[in-house]
C-alpha cells in the first residue's frame, strides 16, 4: 500500500492553486482543440510544448506536465463532440463513436444523451485505468512489453473478427467493403520496404489514403449530401428535443445498465494503451465489437445504441490512461501522444523511466493525481457544456450543410498540411453518398481502412522475426489465444444460423452505415 | 473562495488568450505565408540592417509527426530562438510526415531561394532521396547548421550471453540474427549492413520499427525475436536504468568512450568494430539558392540556439556529440554523408546510379 501513501502525497502536489489552475487551463484549451477538426490530442500538446518550458522554468516540471497532460484529456472528451454532432472524427479512436453516436444524436434527436454517454463512459473507464495505472504499473510494462509484432497482429485480426458484419444485411457486400478498404490502406509509403507502393510517381500519395480524410468524407459529407436529400422531399424536421437534466438522468439510468461492460472496457482499454505502437484504435473497435457481441439486441447497433457510444469511448479514454504506463515505467512512449509528453520530460531536463518513481517522486505522483483531478474537472466542464452543444443540432440545414462542409475540408486539411487529404475527403464524400444509396456498409470500409495497415505490417515483421515460419503465430500463447477466440467468432455467426435458419426472414432491413 | 476563485479565473484568462495567439499564429502560417497571418504577437523587424532578410513567419518543416524523431529538435530549437527573441518573425513548426521524410524533402526543394523555410533534418534526409529515386539531390538543398552528431550505441537485452562486441560477432557468423532498427533502408539499417559487411557476418533479420522507442521495447521484451539494436543513447536509457535493466549496452559507436550517463561503456571500435565515422546529424537546412546572407543570418541565429543553456543541457542529457557547424564545414560534412549514404545505397541493391 505504498503506492496509496504516495498516491495521496501526489494529490497533496496537484492540488496546488498553481497547479490546479494550470491544469484547469490544460484542460479548457485541449477542450476546445478537440473540437477544432484536425487538430486533436497529439498537435495540441506538440503546438503548446514550447510554453511548457517556461511553465517548467517558472514553476516546476509537475506543473508543465500537468499542464500538458490536461490538454490531452481535453482533447479526449472534445474530439469525440465532432463525431457525434458532426459525424466527423476527431481522431482513429473517435471513429468507432460515429457508428452509434450520430445516429443518435440526429436520427433519435438525442444528442444530449449521446455527449453524456460518451462523457460518463470517458471518465468511469479512465478511473477505472487511473487505478490500474496507480497500483499495478510497472507489472502492467512488464507485461506489454512482451507484446510482440506476432501478439499485435492477432489483436487487429481479433479486432476485425468482432466486427465483422457491422451492421450488414449482406454478407458479400461487408466482405467486398473490407477489400476495398485493405485495397486503399495499401496506398502509400511502405514501411516495410521504405519504398513506394500504389503511389504512380506521386509523391504527395506517399502518406496514402489516410483514414482520417476518408473517414471524415464517407461519413461527414456523405452523411450531409445524404441528408439534405431527405430534407428535400421533406423527411427530416427539426429536431425539438429538450436538452437537460433529463439526458442526464436517463445518462445514468443507461449507465447503472451497462456499468461491467464500461468497467470492462475501462480495462481492456488501459491494456491496450500500454502496449508501445497503436493500442487505442484497435482497442475502441474491440471495445464496439465487444459490446455488439454480448449485446442481446444486436439490431440497434448502427441506429444509436447508447452501448455503441459507451463501450468505445470508455475503452479509447482508458487507453490514453494506460499509455502513460510505458511512458512512465519504461521511458518508452505507448501514444504518440505520450511521445510528445516524452520530448516535453527531456526538455524539463527530466530522464523518463524508472528512475523518475525514485528520483522525482512528486513528479510522477502529482501527475497521476492530476488524472484524477483532471478527468474529473473535464467531466464536469463537458457535463455543464452539454445542453449548450447540443443546441447545435437545432441549427437548421441550411446553416449547418455549409458548416459541415468547410469543417470537414479544413479538418482533413490541417491534420498533413494536404491539399491532397482534401481531395480524397471531397472524392470519398461523394463514393460514400453513392455507397450510401446502394447500400453497401460503410462500417467496414472504415475499419479496413483504419486498421489495414497497421495489420499488415505487424504480419509482415513478425514473419521477417521468424524467417518466415508461420508457426510464429501460434507459439506465442497470447497470439494463438487472441487468434482462436477470432475464429470461433467468425465461425459463431454460421453456427448460429445454422441453429435457427427461420429467424433469417424477420431481420428488420438495417440501414446502410 | 471567491477571491480564490476570481485570481484563478483572471489567470486563466491571460493563459487562454495568450495560447490562442501562439496557436492562432500557427495555423493560418502553416496554410498561408502571408505577413497578416503574423498577427499582433510578431515581434518589430530589426532597425538594424537597410532590409531585413524576413519578412513574414518562417515555416521550419519537420519530416516526422509531432513527436517523431526530428520534431522534438525542431521545437525545441523553435522554442530557444523564440524565447530570446533571436528572430523577428515568427517561426512555426509545421509536420509535413510521410514516405521517410520524402513529402517534407518534396516540399520544401520547391521554394527555391526563400529564407523563410528551414527543414530539421535526420539521416532518412540522405537515404530516402537516394531509396526513392526522388528527382533531387541532397545536395540540392542549401546547408544551414549542424548542431549535433547523436551516437549509435550496440545494445542487447539484459539477459543476453554476449558481453563484448566480438561475442555477437561471432554468434552473427554462425546464423542469422534478427536485429531492429528505425525505418526501412534508413540509419539503422544502414548500420546494420555496415557491421555485416565489416565483420563478415550472415545477413541480419532486420525488423523495422517506426519510432526508436518502439525498436528499444522489442529488444526488451524479445518482442518479435529482437536480440540487437543500434539504439540512440536517449532512446535506451530508461530500459537500462529500469530496476531490473531490460537492455544493455555492449558498446559505443564513437571514436572515445562516452561520458556522463554512459561512463564506463566501451567504445565498439576497442572491440573490434571499427566504426566510429556514423552519426545521425541533427542539423538544419533550407532551400536551394539561398543567398550567403541569408546564409549567414540563419547561421548567426542557430549559431546562438547552440550557446542557450536549454540546448547545452539537453546535449548532455542525451550523450549528443557536440559539433557545431555552418557553412562550408557544415557543407562538408553534408558532402561526406552523402557519398557515404550512396555507397552503402549502391552495395546493397537500394539504389542503381
């Protein structure tokens, strides 16, 4: 119980006027860089890593990284408003939340129930992984460290087994969607060889098919073409939802519901934080695929199902917590977030590692106080902010259209500097649109785009490591572990159907998204 | 409490504002080099000279993402000439990331003779041009400053047999060893095949990782079957300083032993692994055609980020080596890398001439 001891002298160092006050500012800023398009988490604490070093030389380091590090708790609850308003991510870990989040938001004109969903979720799951992260640490390093390329790509396969069949009626149509998301994932620069790949002598495609301008088109302005349409022929009204105490209460009465999943999410979010690489995004579609699996009506997923909101959004918030936990145990960064923390530690002239616990203990367990203190000040704020942002959603059409669009346009824009990233925003707009009308699922596209590469390249080294034997993936017991609960969730599917074949003709038709 | 309350939010208020500008500033700079996007927090041109070399914000362009390799010396750099106000402009970090820096390289060779871009730079600024057959040379660009050499250290896992430099040799001659590295046909890999070629060994395994951090956790997790990386001294230190150290450092890539953090680790060429002329240059450089007083200015400026005390201090830190240049010796030393970088290129079927 050592770690209480420290944990309340930690918290002795947060709340310090001085302290707080930077942490409140962090947090306020990170706020309104996460709802800024494009710009998320990882640029906001780069671009403001200057002032941390006069923060730091007029007060202390603990200040400057509480000051940082609220900006990215900041930017965690503000990325995920664009997604549910807007249906625009923010960031990868914000797309799974677009799924459910705007449909309901929109369609169930609830957005003040989504915010607060996706508010209640961030803090239970990263309270969840603060405590992990206080008591078990350095175990938790020890043990993501051991995570090799074989262990991470069965993660991505256990990631798209979850998904599979996100909300198709057609199983030929999610399978051609994957493909076609693998296909533009394979665009660009290949890490593997350091060479060109798909690119025809162009350097600008060199970044590829980024997911985030093709995420923002398919669903941003696709889902806007899409809407007007409808405003058209005059499906779609105003929405005249009341916004208050209510969503709030109706927040926690979904919440007391699905309190394990959350928890559990909070968990399995905090793991895959703190393995060194991608943990979060495959750790919030995990999170989603999760909560459709074990849900007894699979059906509302894809039409705002608060579950949809929750799952992800606990397991992506967990994941920025657990990050900190190479980032502090191991001197390794597990976010490129967590890489920028790690440049700000060298510039305050601190070695991140072990070292840090023994050597600046009031550094790193004011900081882990300041999780607390500063999840808790953001939940607050967004939980205030709430009936403010969901006003949004009463703008009417016309103003909202244009805004979305340049919203849209500047966020792919800012997030490479691209002028191309804007182009194949304004391309996958109109392909969504069109997909949209055929009724192809554009879920799986999105994951295949997300998650494609970073599946490959994992297969790929952890074959260059065994010489090319694929036996590699089966001696490792965590890969064979994840690899065998993918199959059986693949298979599970036609299992169950083969059980009862009758249900087939009583499926409602889903929507196309 | 109100009183309390009041400072606190008055504070706050300054901060936020004062923010909002510093990153108001940044991003209309990063689309538009115009002079209205220096806004109000630019500080007076110098009354000085007859014209002043800048007039607008300066974009200083990273090849990496925020946080990557590169970026951190960019924004450190970014925030020394800041606080001292060494420029009267504006200088705004922008990531222009992809293809190993080829995007970044692409970018920046286009404006020809205009002092208002720099481009920090890491060896990927040699290998990528040659890999890709980009339609540019390395030294097409204008050299601006080399600020440090930062080293290449052999390490192992913690519970590796091989104590020496010798002993992975050996073992190396007797099968293929799978080693880690930063990116594809880049520095580490360009060690790599330097150590096979000098020492005779099998060919190495070669994994690439995307970030050095990345490549430090494999080897101290076996991650992957990593026995051996070519680690910067700062990407290693926290896994060798972790209670129990989770990796090693056999020996050092430098012509005398190291200092400070790493005293007592044996220079790799008192091992029998002669390498000691291969660095990753943190420098800086511009377009092509810049002008010798541009070219002097830029030199003054980073002549005096070298002397700041945050720069000295995170020298230390981190085991660079110290080795300041501009100009022709700066040019040289690009001249040098260059040749090396295409050698190895052509060795090893990267690059056909």
């Amino acid at each position: 119980m050592d770690a209480f001891g420290s944990l309340l002298g930690g918290f002795g160092t947060a709340l310090q006027p001085t302290n707080l006050v930077f942490l409140l500012a962090g947090v306020l800023l990170g706020l309104i860089i996460g709802v800024l398009p494009g710009l998320g988490g990882t640029s906001g604490v780069a671009i403001l890593l200057p002032i941390s070093v006069f923060i730091a030389r007029d007060n202390s380091a603990t200040t400057a990284i509480i000051f940082l590090a609220g900006i990215y708790w900041g930017a965690l609850f503000g990325g995920v408003i664009t997604s549910i308003l807007f249906n625009i991510p923010g960031e990868p870990w914000a797309v799974a939340l677009l799924f459910d989040g705007y449909p309901l938001a929109r369609r169930r004109g609830k957005p003040g129930v989504a915010l607060a969903s996706s508010f209640v979720a961030s803090w239970v799951g990263a309270f969840f992984a603060t405590i992990l992260l206080t008591f078990l640490a350095k175990t938790i390093a020890d043990i993501a460290l051991q995570f090799g390329p074989a262990d991470l790509f069965a993660i991505f396969v256990l990631s798209f087994a979850t998904l599979i069949g996100l909300g198709a009626e057609s199983p030929i149509k999610a399978v051609m969607m994957v493909a076609f998301g693998l296909l533009l994932a394979a665009v660009g620069f290949d890490r593997i060889t350091g060479e060109p790949r798909l690119t025809f002598g162009q350097v600008e495609l060199l970044n590829g098919i980024g997911f985030v301008p093709v995420t923002i088109g398919l669903f941003g302005i696709g889902e806007v073409i899409a809407a007007n349409e409808e405003a058209a022929i005059g499906a779609a009204g105003a929405i005249a939802a009341k916004v208050g105490l209510k969503d709030l209460l109706e927040t926690l009465a979904a919440l007391k519901q699905r309190f394990l999943l959350v928890a559990a999410n909070g968990i399995i979010g905090f793991f895959f934080g703190s393995l060194p690489g991608h943990g979060a995004t495959a750790g919030s579609f995990l999170g989603y695929g999760l909560a459709r699996q074990w849900s007894k009506n699979k059906e509302e997923f894809g039409k705002g199902e608060i579950s949809g909101i929750m799952a992800p959004q606990a397991a992506a918030d967990a994941s920025a917590v657990g990050a900190m936990v190479p980032l502090l145990s191991l001197g390794v960064p597990g976010s490129p977030t967590g890489a920028v923390l790690m440049a700000g530690l060298f510039i305050w002239g601190l070695v991140p590692g072990p070292l840090l616990f023994i050597q600046h203990p009031e550094f790193v367990w004011g900081f882990i106080a300041s999780i607390y203190v500063g999840h808790f000040l953001t939940f607050l704020i967004t939980l205030t902010a709430v009936p403010l942002l969901a006003l949004i959603m009463r703008v009417p059409h016309g103003v909202l259209t244009p805004l979305i669009i340049i919203i849209s346009v500047i966020g792919s824009y800012t997030l490479n500097n691209s002028m191309l990233d804007v182009a194949i925003t304004i391309v996958a707009g109109v392909v969504g649109y069109w997909l949209r009308k055929m009724k192809y699922p554009l879920a799986p596209l999105v994951v295949a785009v997300v998650l494609g590469n970073a599946t490959e390249v994992e297969l790929r080294r952890a074959l260059i490591g065994s010489s090319g034997q694929w036996t590699v993936f089966f001696t490792s017991p965590a890969s064979a572990v994840f690899l065998a609960i993918a199959a059986l969730l693949l298979a599970w599917p036609f299992i169950g159907k083969a059980l009862q074949v009758r249900r087939v003709s009583a499926a409602p038709p889903a929507a196309a998204k | 409490m109100k009183a309390m309350s009041r400072s606190v939010a008055r504070s706050l208020a300054l901060l936020v504002t004062v923010t909002l500008l510093a990153t108001g500033c940044a991003s209309p700079a990063a689309s538009s080099p115009t002079p209205s996007a220096a806004g109000s927090s630019a500080p007076p041109a110098p009354t000085a000279s007859a014209a002043p070399i800048l007039t607008r914000p300066v974009e200083f362009v990273i090849s990496t993402g925020p946080g990557g390799g590169s970026d951190l010396y960019a924004r450190l750099w970014t925030g020394i000439m800041t606080s001292q106000k060494l420029v009267n402009v504006p200088v705004v970090p922008v990531n222009k990331p992809g293809g190993a820096g080829a995007i970044a390289f692409q970018y920046t060779i286009s404006k020809i003779g205009d002092p208002h871009y720099l481009m920090v730079t890491l060896n990927s600024f040699f290998t990528t041009i040659l890999v890709q057959n980009l339609p540019f040379k390395s030294s097409d660009f204008t050299p601006i400053a080399v600020l440090a050499k930062d080293p290449f250290f052999l390490w192992v896992n913690a519970d590796s047999t091989w104590k020496t430099a010798q002993d992975f040799i050996a073992a190396a001659k007797e099968k293929s060893i799978t080693v880690a590295g930063t990116g594809s046909k880049q520095e580490d890999e360009v060690m790599f095949r330097r150590i096979e070629k000098l020492a005779g060994t099998k060919p190495f395994n070669y994994i690439p990782y995307d970030e050095g951090s990345t490549v430090a956790a494999s080897l101290a997790g076996h991650a992957g079957g990593t026995e051996v990386t070519v680690n910067n001294p700062s990407e290693g230190l926290g896994l060798w300083q972790a209670s129990p150290p989770k990796v090693r450092p056999i020996c050092a890539f430098l012509p005398d032993p190291p200092a400070g953090a790493f005293q007592g680790v044996p220079t790799c060429k008192s091992q029998g692994l002669d390498i000691t002329d291969y660095f990753n240059l943190r420098s800086v450089v511009g377009p092509p055609g810049l002008n010798d007083a541009q070219i002097a200015y830029w030199g003054d400026v980073f002549k005096k980020v070298n002397d700041a005390k945050e720069w000295k201090d995170f020298v230390t830190q981190n085991v660079l080596v110290a080795d300041f240049r501009t100009g022709a010796d700066a040019k040289k030393l690009f001249d040098e890398y260059t040749k090396l970088h295409t050698d190895i290129a052509i060795q090893n079927g990267w690059y056909n001439p």
